[in-house]
C-alpha cells in the first residue's frame, strides 16, 4: 500500500467499499472486484481489497471488531504485538503510575492502542511515512486520537525528556530477513538499553530467545505465553532488577523469582506428568512448579515435572500417566493396539524422532485416545502414555 492508496480508503468511496467488503470471502475475490471496478476506480478496487484481506488477517491480533476499523500494511500486521500482550503490557505500566509514554519503534500503533485505553498518553515514533500514517488513521478509528501523537522521526532524535516511561520495539529483521543479533537490531538492542535507562520506568522487547546471560543486571526478564504459546520476552527497567517472570494470557498468572532457583530434585516418574508452560520453561522458573506440586524433575535436563498427587496449577498441564517405559517402538505399538488408540497426541522433548514420524510407524487405530510423550529418563530414550487430566493443569488459569 501507498501514502495515497491510504488516503483514498480514507475518503468516503473508500469507506464505502471497505463497509461493503467488511464480511468479504476471499474465495470470491475475482467476482467481487468485477463489480466494485463498475462503479470505483480500478485503484481503490484494488487497494480495498487488499485492506480487506489485512483486516482478517490482523484478527488473530486483534478483536475482530478493532480489526474491522483498523488499517494496516502486510509487514505491520506480521510484526504487530498480539492485542492480549499488548494490554497485559499497558496494565503493568499503567500499575507502576506511568502518565506520558514514549513508544519507540510504534509501528501502525498496536501497543499505543493498548497503553491509550490503559489511561496513558502516548507519543508514538516511526521512522516510515506510510507506517506513521497508519498509526494515526488506527488512533483516529478507535477514538484514541487524543490520547496518541503520532510523530514521524528517526527515535534517535527524539527528545524523551518528561516522559515516566518509554517502550521500544526494536526492528529484528534486516534486508535479508530476521537477525539474531542484537546490535543489528534497528535501533540496536545497546541503544534501546540506553534510552531505557533515563526514564523512570521502562520496557524493552528482546527476542524470547534471549539467553539468561545476555540479561543486563539492573533489568528485571519476563516472558510472556498466550494460550500456551510464548509470544515475547521483555527486559524491564524501574521495576525488580535481577528477577525473572513468567507470564501466562489470557488469565494473567504470574510466576515470579528474585532470581534464578536451583534445579529440581530428579525422580522416577509418578502418577502424574506436569507439562510446564512455555515461558515458565523459558523463565527457568520449572523449579517453583516442582515446588507447588511436590514433584520433580524426570531427568536433569528436561522439563517435565513429575508427581505422586494431582496438584491443579496453572503454570503447568497435568497429565496421568499409566506406563513409563524405555523406547520401543514396537512395544508402543503394541501397547496402543492393545488398548483401540486411534486418537494419538504425540508430544517430544529432548527425543530425536518427530511425531509425524512416530504416527507412521504405529500406525493408531481404535476409538480411544491417547497422549505419548517420548523424552528421556534418567539419560535414556523413554515414553510415557497417557492423557490429560481434566480437573488439573490450564484449565485453572
């Protein structure tokens, strides 16, 4: 999309055909754009319809209803904070008293939605013209334009001072495609460190890779899962220097440390498997779920807790176990014929062979259901069967 592909959806043709392609099929997208170029100019045909398809894509972000109003470009929808972390991210600074924001790297403006309807003013920075212009049509959209300046400037020559807090998302993909190195992050990761560090209160967003080590001393880590599936890390600054957190969305629980604890005991395998959340994992936070369940670890270096007891949490999912045996491809196969599994969910951690490849090989037939996790015991090739179970694990978050 161009600057005046924008300006024209902006006008009333153009949202005259985006009201009209608002619950528009793409399978129909040939016919559609046939009649809508009978009556509008080819260009706006096209550039509608190419909003309609940003718009629901950018429904797994966002609430459809925001997405619906929303404007975006193909790379702001790709690097967009999910609408989940953005809010749960506004809430912490809105709970540590943060006023006026700074928003480095705002990109079409999904966190300062987040952080205007958390009661914050925001001063949005980008450097792209059209990316700035998205953003302020998205504030206008929502009704946030009071609460949001977009500004459109190179966040190096921003003055932040005055400002509580400041938020910066540093670009991580360069001409070639995404970088793991942090000083060709666009600003580099040392930059953002930088600005962090002269505001009251600040975050950074860092890739949710990022090594323990790589951690500045007076910066508190937290990671951050929706639905089980880690979307972030960020490094925050004015809060608890040196801790670790975990964050689970939607219900917000939060796995917190003062610092890095020490491993689990290691333990045969129990009546009960407990799954550990993705940032909880990431956090190294799995000895607290260890802790609050009274269980331990099946093998030093893999992340699965085991217990005696069901203990409902909601950093972790439980699972009951009825064989824990070492790997044997054809035992499995047996076992699983012998029971009519023809439901298999196949989960891996520290095992070379893939699930596909397993479900291949036995082959799963039957009415029943189910759960083989191949990993390691105490060093060695192992599986576990079983299945969830229902009154513990997630379901409490």
């Amino acid at each position: 999309m161009k600057p005046e592909d924008l300006s024209h959806l902006l006008g009333p043709a153009g949202q005259e055909l985006l009201a009209e392609l608002r619950d528009h099929d793409p399978a129909d997208e040939l016919a559609a754009a046939t009649r809508l170029r009978r009556a509008h100019p080819a260009e706006l045909v096209s550039a509608a319809l190419g909003q309609a398809r940003l718009r629901q894509r950018a429904a797994a972000k966002f609430a459809a209803e925001d997405a619906g109003r929303m404007y975006f470009t193909p790379n702001g929808v790709e690097q967009a904070t999910r609408a989940s972390v953005a809010a749960h991210r506004a809430e912490r600074f809105r709970a540590l008293g943060v006023g006026r924001l700074a928003d480095l790297c705002g990109g079409i403006g999904g966190d300062a939605i987040a952080l205007a309807r958390a009661g914050i003013e925001v001063l949005a920075v980008d450097r792209d013209p059209l990316t700035c212009a998205v953003a302020r049509a998205n504030a206008e959209a929502l009704g946030l334009a009071d609460r949001i300046e977009v500004r459109c400037a190179d966040v190096a020559d921003v003055d932040i001072t005055g400002y509580d807090a400041v938020f910066v998302d540093p670009a991580r993909r360069s001409g070639r495609g995404r970088t793991f190195d942090p000083e060709a992050y666009s600003p580099p990761l040392s930059w953002a460190l930088a600005a962090a560090r002269t505001v009251p209160c600040a975050a950074v967003k860092v890739a949710p890779g990022i090594p323990h080590d790589a951690v500045p001393r007076d910066a508190e880590a937290e990671w951050v899962s929706d639905r089980g599936d880690v979307k972030e890390a960020a490094l925050w600054f004015g809060t608890r220097p040196g801790s670790v957190r975990a964050t689970l969305l939607p219900g917000g629980a939060a796995l917190a440390a003062g610092g890095l604890p020490p491993d689990p005991a290691v333990r045969p395998v129990g009546r009960y498997l407990y799954e550990p959340d993705g940032a909880v994992i990431r956090a190294h936070l799995v000895a607290l779920v260890a802790d609050e369940v009274g269980g331990g670890l099946i093998d030093p270096t893999i992340a699965y807790v085991t217990g005696d007891t069901p203990h409902p949490t909601p950093y972790a999912t439980a699972y009951e176990i009825q064989d824990a045996l070492p790997f044997h491809l054809k035992r499995l196969k047996a076992l699983l014929r012998e029971r009519g599994v023809g439901r298999l969910t196949v989960k891996k951690r520290g095992f070379a062979m893939e699930p596909e490849e397993l479900r291949r090989k036995v082959r799963p037939e039957g009415p029943h259901e189910a759960t083989v996790f191949l990993t390691r015991m105490a060093g060695a090739p192992a599986m576990l069967v079983g299945g969830p179970v229902a009154s513990a694990g997630r379901a409490a978050v």
